[in-house]
C-alpha cells in the first residue's frame, strides 16, 4: 500500500483530492490511502510515502515543515501544491518532487501521480531476514549502503545498522538491480548519491563509502 499525506486548509479541498487520489487508484489498480491534515503537524508523520503540501496554511508556510521533512528524509517525494506560480522558486530549493497548481488540479494530479507512483515503485520493495532472533524487514529506499565481509554483511539504513551472518546474495537475492556495486566489498542506494571523489563515493549526509 502507498500512503500520502496532504495538508491543506480548505477541508473542501482535501475531499475534492482525495476523490482524485481515489479515482486514480480504482483507473491504476494500486492501493493508495490518503491521510489528510487543515494544520501542520508539530510532528512528522510516520510510514508516509508522499507529501502532498499547500503553500499556505491559515497564516503559516509550509516551508519549515518541508526543511524538516528534509532533515529526515531526503528522498520521500514532496509535492507542492498553490494558486501561485510565483512559489515555484521558493520550492525548488527543498528538492521537491513536483509543483501543482490548484487552478489545474484536474489536468494535472494525473501526471504527477504517475511520475510518484513510479518513483515509488521503484522505492518501496523490501529486504526480509533474520537479525538477533527477529524478522526483519527494510524498505530498499531506507538502506544507504551495505558493506560486505567475508560471512556477513553490514547493512546500514538512515534509522540502524544490521550485522547479518548472511551473504549478500542470500538477503538480497531478488533486489541486487536496486543497489549499485561501487567496490568488491560496498554495495550502494544510488538514491542518495552525491559525488565521486577520486576513489571515494559520496553519499547524502556526507557519508563516505
């Protein structure tokens, strides 16, 4: 399932997307739930796929709401949504996904629904294993690189590293294509690469593999 969350002061607003969302779902067969908020949330949200943001909120911007989604995760897709076009520049900054504008909301969910279904799809598949007793599982998307030994592998995400007396191609038999070989012993998320220095690789966060 894929889950987004729109923030939208117009509560008629957020029916009128989420009969979108919902009429894109039944036309694409992909289970979709649509959390909606008329507040920004002191928190953030958890397990959510997709932003789906208004620029203004009552008196507020959404920006440092967008920064602090950022801090947290730099590769879940943010979708800004205004009647102004002249937002689009304050936007881009934050890495955003996509710009919508509500004037032409109808001609546009769709294609930005498909560009972030996509993306997703790409995202979202899971590793599944063993670790100190516990099944496991890791979304793809949360795994910066994986380090491997010679009977174990390191596997470090953006919450925890796992030690796993597993060989990579044991616990990552089906998803190698979604990790790129960057030297005989590190695998890495191509999601969160930065740059190639000399003989070092980059990653967000400036993690050096």
């Amino acid at each position: 399932m894929i889950k987004f969350y729109c923030i939208d002061d117009d509560k008629d607003f957020l029916e009128k997307f989420k009969y979108l969302i919902v009429k894109y779902s039944f036309k694409k067969n992909i289970d979709i739930t649509t959390l909606t908020s008329t507040v920004i949330p002191e928190n953030l949200p958890s397990n959510i796929d997709a932003f789906f943001l208004d620029v203004e909120i009552g008196e507020q911007k959404i920006f440092p709401f967008v920064e602090k989604i950022r801090n947290e995760n730099l590769s879940i897709p943010i979708i800004i949504m205004s009647n102004y076009d002249f937002y689009v520049m304050d936007s881009v900054k934050y890495n955003i996904f996509d710009y919508i504008r509500k004037r032409r909301l109808i001609d546009e969910i769709n294609i930005t629904l498909d560009k972030v279904t996509n993306y997703l799809h790409y995202l979202l598949p899971r590793i599944i294993f063993n670790y100190m007793g516990d099944l496991i599982s890791i979304q793809i998307r949360d795994i910066y690189y994986v380090q491997l030994f010679s009977h174990k592998i390191k596997i470090i995400t953006n919450k925890k590293t796992y030690e796993v007396n597993k060989d990579f191609k044991h616990v990552f038999a089906d998803y190698c294509k979604y990790l790129i070989q960057v030297h005989k012993s590190y695998y890495i998320n191509p999601c969160y690469l930065k740059s190639l220095k000399n003989d070092s690789v980059i990653l967000e966060k400036n993690i050096l593999v």
